[in-house]
C-alpha cells in the first residue's frame, strides 16, 4: 500500500482543498439500503458533477432550518447521548416523524458509516428504516452501481451512472439518502465538538485546537501537484488539519472552498443550545 503523503502546513491543506484532482477516496457501493449502498449515494464521498448534485440536495435541506430554532429545539431534552440530542433536533426541524426513532437509528447508522468497508447488519437495517421516514417519496432501494471516479485518474464512469441511477432509483431516493448522510455527519462531528468544548475551554477553543475532525483523506484521481510535491495519480492524501491550524486564520474545522461545509452556522447552533440553553450564545460560539 502506498503510504500517503501528509500535508500539515495551513496554506498547504487550503491548497490541497481547492485542488479538484484530490477527491475524498470513493466509498463502493453495496446491497441495496444498507450502509455501503448509503456511501456510495451521499455527497460526502462524491466528486465532480455527481457531488454538486447532491450537496445542492444538502444545501437546500440546510436552507430550510432556522438556526435560532435549531438551538432552542437542541436546548431542550436531557438525553445523556449528546447525538440522540443532535439528530432529534435536526429531525424535528426538518418536519420528520418520530424524531426519536429517527435519531436511536442515525446513531446505529454512525457507528459503521465511516468505514471504507462497513460490515453492519444492525446499521443496514437501520438505513432501510430510515429510507422511508425522510419523508422525500419512494422508500425502496434498487440495486444500481452509482459510479465512481478512478483513483488512477481513469473515468469510471461516476458522472454518467451517477445521472442514471439517479434516474432509475428516482430523485426521492437521491434525497432520501442525502438527508440520511447530513443527520449522520451531523450526529458525529456536532457531538464531538460539543463533548471537545465541554473537556476544554468552549467552542472557539475546540474549535482550533480539538476540532471533531482532526485529519482529512484525499486521494488524487490525477496526476497534480501541491506545495511542490508531485502527487500521481492514485497518490492517498492526509490533511493535519490540527497541525496546520494558525491562531489568527479561520479554524480549518469546517474545511475549506470548494468544498466547505455547509452546516456550519447549523452545527454552531445546535452545540450551543446543548452547551448555554436556548438564550443568545456567547463570544465563543462565533
């Protein structure tokens, strides 16, 4: 296995960041409306074409949410699982049914979704409950290969399968799977984050110097170049996104553009209601 190549300077993880031939490595797709077959359909782990089609799907959940109501839904509960409070918030605010059954599976579904090769049967059936709870239409899941980009540079054919299977499973299921994504990367980074500032000194703190993300994985689909270092096709990539963090630049906690997160006035939010309440947060949480 080729060992990766690990940028840790600031300017160097924002330039690896902008890069469009360094993609987050393609997660394989699997049987249908399990965890595998989730990867292979969110935004996250998505490039080109077909991941500006399913972030457009995030972005316009996200657009719905009122982070003022999110943090008094946050604020309320005493769940000891920060992550049932996470996602039964965003459940809620999004207009699902049975935010609590909603977030007990999201939580299921979290333990296996950030393995390359996750082997899951609770967490499988925990996706193909929550299909049909998104409320976006058809809760069925056909087996279709969604595509993916080559890490050798080589198009395997992401961007045209992607459209088709689109097309085949319908648009409901694209949304499904991607609302199903955003409450999971919600339920584990906003967590951490809270669980950093609680161990720490607050939010702003957590957020430079114990971010919930602490490394980043690319892996060039092209031969390119960053800081000077070649990078051929297929090369892996990490970010020391801790490493590279400077006390007077923007935390690197959300990432960067093109590719920065768009929950973050929304993770803020919700860590904010469970760390101060409902009322106005403080410094820190800006």
């Amino acid at each position: 296995m080729t060992e990766p190549i690990v940028f840790d300077r600031y300017d160097d993880v924002i330039a690896a960041l902008a890069d469009a031939s360094l993609v987050p490595p393609p997660a394989a797709d699997g049987p249908p409306g399990g965890v595998a077959w989730l990867r292979a359909r969110v935004a996250r782990f998505g490039s080109g074409e077909v991941h500006a089609r399913r972030r457009a799907l995030v972005e316009a959940d996200l657009a719905s949410l009122d982070p003022g109501a999110l943090r008094r839904a946050a604020a309320t509960g005493c769940a000891s699982d920060v992550r049932l409070r996470v996602v039964r918030a965003l459940a809620a605010q999004l207009g699902l049914a049975e935010p609590e059954a909603v977030a007990r599976d999201v939580v299921l579904v979290a333990r296996a979704y950030f393995a390359d090769a996750p082997d899951d049967p609770e967490a499988d059936a925990a996706v193909a409950r929550l299909l049909p709870a998104m409320g976006c239409g058809e809760a069925g899941a056909e087996q279709e290969d969604p595509g993916q980009e080559g890490a050798g540079g080589e198009d395997t054919g992401q961007e045209g399968a992607g459209r088709e299977s689109a097309g085949r499973e319908g648009a409901g299921q694209e949304r499904a799977a991607n609302r199903i994504g955003l409450l999971v990367q919600a339920c584990e980074a906003t967590a951490a984050l809270v669980e950093h500032a609680r161990r720490g000194t607050g939010l702003e703190a957590a957020l430079r110097d114990d971010p919930p993300v602490r490394m980043m994985r690319r892996v060039a689909a092209r031969d390119t170049a960053v800081a000077g270092v070649a990078l051929p096709a297929g090369t892996p990539v990490l970010l020391d996104l801790v490493a590279a963090q400077e006390p007077d630049r923007e935390p690197l906690t959300f990432g960067a553009s093109p590719r920065i997160c768009p929950g973050r006035a929304h993770a803020l939010a919700i860590a904010g209601g469970i760390l101060h309440g409902a009322s106005a947060l403080g410094e820190e949480s800006r």
